[in-house]
C-alpha cells in the first residue's frame, strides 16, 4: 500500500512539490504531544529530506 501524497517544500530546489513520503513516523519529546515527519525525495535531485506532515497522515 503505498502512502498518499503531501504538498511540501523542496529545500533542495525551493520549489512546492506534491510527493509521497518514503517513510513517516511521530517525533516526540518525553510526555509531550509530537509532530509526525515525513522523510522525502526530491524528484529533481534525488536528495533525501525531512518535512513535517498532516497530524491525520498514516505512520508506518
């Protein structure tokens, strides 16, 4: 099952892009809420980056 896709900003190209994420998962402090991060590649240049997604996005 492969992960809907998000609008994020490509920090390599600066541009807005629509892509799935490789892998997202929930970064949390010790007893507080978190934000869920998504791991990314750019389709320009290949470069791997991380950007924050929805709250109500699949982890896993």
């Amino acid at each position: 099952m492969s992960k809907p896709p998000v609008k994020v900003k490509d920090p390599t190209t600066g541009k807005e892009v629509e892509i799935a994420p490789v892998k997202a998962w929930v970064l949390a402090p010790k007893g507080r809420k978190g934000v869920k991060i998504g791991l990314f590649k750019s389709p320009e240049t290949g470069k791997y980056f991380r950007a924050k997604v929805p709250d109500d996005y699949p982890v896993g």
